[in-house]
C-alpha cells in the first residue's frame, strides 16, 4: 500500500488550491484544522472520527478528458459538476499486471475493479483472481458483507459486466457472465466442482441490493449442482429475493429481503444520442437530450442510486444488523461504451447521468453524517479535446455546448473503423467524509481497496 500523506500536510494545501469554488471554504476548514488538533479536514463539526457508510462511484472510462468534455458541454468550462464538488482530489494510478507481474500500462475495467475490490492488481479480463496462480481474492463486499454491513451493487450495464462482477465473483476471464458462457473459465464451471458463473456467484452472495442489466444472463439455464435446470433467476426468486423488472418494482421492494433489479435484457438504454466521430469531422451539432432508447418504466441511474441509499438504510438499521451501516458501489458503465465507439454525445450524456448519481450520493451524505463518498474512474477512454484547427487523423466531432462555443473531440486510439481504445492515464480519486483525506497525494488504484477496508473496520479472511 502506499503511503497516506495526513491531512493536515502541504499535499493537501496544494490539492486545496486548485479547488477554485470551494477554495476559500476549504481554507476555512485547514485553518480551523491546524488550530485543533483532533479533527479532519474535510469533516464537519457533525461528522464522526470514523465512517458508517461507503458509497464508492465508479465512472467507467472516465478519464479527465471525458470529464472535460462533460462539463464543458452542460455547464460550461468555468461551471463544477457535482464530481467536482468533493473536496479532497488524488490520482490513481490504473495499470495492470501480466500473469508474471509486469505492468500491463493499459487497464480494462476487469483488472481495474479488481484493484479496488481485493487490493490486488491482476492481468486483464481476470475477475478478483489472482495474475498468475488464478486463485479467489476476497473483496470489499464480501468483507462488508460478513461483517454484517449492508451492503449493494447499481450499475447501468449488466450486473454481471466486469465492474459490478469484481465484487460480487471469482472467474478467470470477465467473459463468463452466466452458465452457458463459461468457456473461457473452465476451473470456474460447476461440472468441474468451482463456484459457477457471475451470475451463480452473485446470487449466491447474496448482496441486499443488485440494480442494473443483464437479464438475458440471469434469465440462462444452471448446468450443474443442486439448482441444475432452473435459470440463475428462477434460483434467486426460489431463495428469498424479491426481482423488480421496473421503476415501480423498484419502489415497492422492501428492505426485508435482498432485492435483486434487472431493468433491461442486456446494458441499459444510454440518455443521449447524436452524431458519431468520423474521419474528418461532423458539422457542429447539439446532442439530443431526449433518451428515445429509454423505456418510460426504467429507472435512471440516480433513481436506482437513490433507491439503493433508501434501501440500504433500513437494511442496516434492521435489528440484528451488527455493523449499522453499508457499503455501495455504483457505476455509470457506458462512459465506456460510447467513447469505445468515438459517440461523444452518448458519452457526455452517460456522463451527465453518472453525475446525477453522484450528486444523490452528495445529498445523502451531507443528511447522513459518517459517509464517505468516493468517486472515480477504472481507466481514460481514447477521445481528446482538441483545437478547433486541429485535423486529426481519426474519428473527430464538433458539438456546440450549452455556452454556445464550439467543443472539438479526436478519437484515435484505435483505427478509424474500429474500437477505440482505453488509455493508460491515471484517473481521478475524489471523497468527501471521514476518511477522505487518505485519497489526497498520488496512489495505485488498489489504495482505495485498503482506504475503504481501514474506514469499515472489515478485517481480512483468508
Ligand atoms: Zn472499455
């Protein structure tokens, strides 16, 4: 792990002064900080030494540029985003490993959220596995979880995509999502006496709230062990979990039963659309806002979000519950997708959606003190922001923001008629609460896997 630079140190100062918005409050807070010596910065009067909660947000694929990007078409290049609202900022550093332990400089969203859910890097596509020897890593929820916090999962792709999967399972490659897909992972496969599929594991673990996609991959038929020839989902209705399909599904799930939420067959719908990069460039255009893809019935992801905090709560207040609080992660997944395929609207718009979900995250902390709220990205997707002159080889597009300029955005991290790729940049790690501060400073992305462990207080298993 690496080192935590305190608080109260220079890093932070720095880190202070580049908060232009909130740099005088935060002056305030340092100021207060140095003169007494127990609080945190960062903490109000209210909040306690040690937090209850973890909401960890994941952007995935959202490097600084998608971030840029977002704001500068909604609220304008001097505007904040709720993201950008935390008040202590770090950097994490997103490589992987090969299964010989040498960096691997480019990430994919597997090896990615296996850093922050064991603390150990891992070759990609590997899901909370081991590089080398492919053995199980334990992880955050599991952890939480067995220490009696609530805990839960919202994510707009499916529930079984890489991101989600990192908390919830153990398979050697990210590709085995539900029974009939375990070709990649035959020391997983139930007829070889291993744990199943994403999906099998996940319902297994039983988490108190699942939010997302993917009910094709539930919806797949079990090969082996006591539930052969049930599907995952008719395993989990069979075992206490109340499945919602819909937003009113979703508001009527109770908090005395896991709550498992599969709101579309795959991903879910993305908010915006427009026209994608070419070679060459676009006319400049506004992106449409409408989210024609959306069915009226399906929950944004700031609904489930703020669904998931609802439920979570009572959950952890419910008698018998030892630690009294919860832990939650929720990701804004198609980031990702779109910038893979150079639509920079799409991606803005998933951008603007997970913000949203921050923005719950915010409002529910500063009710609620004892939350930490952590918020940052797997890996940086391919596209840049580039002079108006610029004629880059790629895919390019020009969209006219909200303030009515023109935003120039390059892909070409893949060739023209193809993916684009993820970038090796470090990300963004911002938080507010207690605890907050150990995000300052630059770390490796499993940094956060043992922030978010010292703040629960979850003790390791092996
Ligand atoms: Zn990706």
């Amino acid at each position: 792990m690496t080192a935590v630079i305190p608080g109260t140190g220079r890093a932070a100062r720095r880190s202070a002064r580049r908060w232009g918005g909130v740099a005088a409050a935060l002056v305030t807070a340092l100021t207060v900080t140095s003169a007494a010596p127990a609080p945190r910065i960062g903490v109000t009067g209210t909040e306690p030494a040690r937090p209850r909660n973890v909401i960890l947000l994941v952007g995935d694929g959202m490097g600084d540029s998608e971030i840029t990007a977002a704001r500068n078409y909604t609220v304008g290049a001097g505007g904040r985003l709720a993201m950008d609202r935390l008040p202590m900022t770090g950097s994490s550093l997103t490589y992987a490993v090969d299964e010989r332990g040498r960096p691997d400089y480019v990430t994919d969203s597997a090896a990615g959220a296996t850093a922050w859910a064991t603390g150990h890097k891992t070759v990609n596509g590997r899901v909370a596995k081991t590089p080398g020897t492919d053995r199980p890593l334990p992880t955050l929820l599991e952890l939480a979880r067995r220490q009696g916090y609530a805990t839960g999962s919202v994510t707009t792709a499916r529930l079984t995509d890489a991101t989600p999967a990192a908390l919830t399972a153990h398979v050697t490659d990210r590709s085995c999502a539900g029974p009939a897909d375990m070709a990649a992972c035959p020391a997983d496969a139930k007829e070889r006496g291993g744990a199943g599929s994403i999906a099998e594991q996940t319902v297994a673990l039983r988490p108190d709230v699942l939010l997302g996609g993917g009910a094709d991959v539930f919806g797949q038929r079990i090969t082996a062990g006591p539930h052969r020839g049930r599907t995952v989902l008719e395993r989990a209705r069979a075992e206490g979990y109340q499945v919602v399909r819909d937003r009113t599904g979703l508001r009527a799930a109770r908090p005395d039963r896991p709550v498992l939420g599969l709101f579309a067959d795959g991903p879910l719908p993305v908010e915006w659309t427009g026209v994608p990069a070419r070679p060459g460039g676009t006319a400049p255009q506004r992106c449409g806002t409408g989210a024609p893809a959306h069915p009226a019935g399906t929950p944004s992801l700031e609904e489930s979000t703020r669904a998931a905090l609802e439920l979570l709560t009572a959950r952890a207040r419910r008698a018998g519950a030892a630690a009294g609080g919860f832990f939650l992660q929720v990701e804004g997944a198609a980031i990702d997708d779109r910038a893979h395929d150079a639509d920079p609207c799409g991606q803005i718009g998933e951008t603007v959606a997970f913000d949203r979900a921050v923005g719950a995250a915010l409002a529910y902390a500063a009710r609620h003190p004892g939350t930490l709220v952590v918020v940052t990205a797997d890996h940086g997707s391919g596209g840049q922001i580039l002079p108006l002159e610029a004629r880059p080889p790629g895919r390019s597009a020009t969209l006219v923001t909200d303030e009515g300029a023109p935003l120039h955005l390059g892909y070409a991290s893949g060739a023209p008629d193809d993916v684009q790729e993820h970038t090796g940049v470090p990300v963004r790690v911002a938080a507010r609460g207690p605890y907050a501060e150990r995000v300052v400073g630059v770390h490796e992305n499993t940094a956060l896997f043992h922030t978010v462990r010292t703040a629960l207080g979850l003790r390791s298993i092996h």
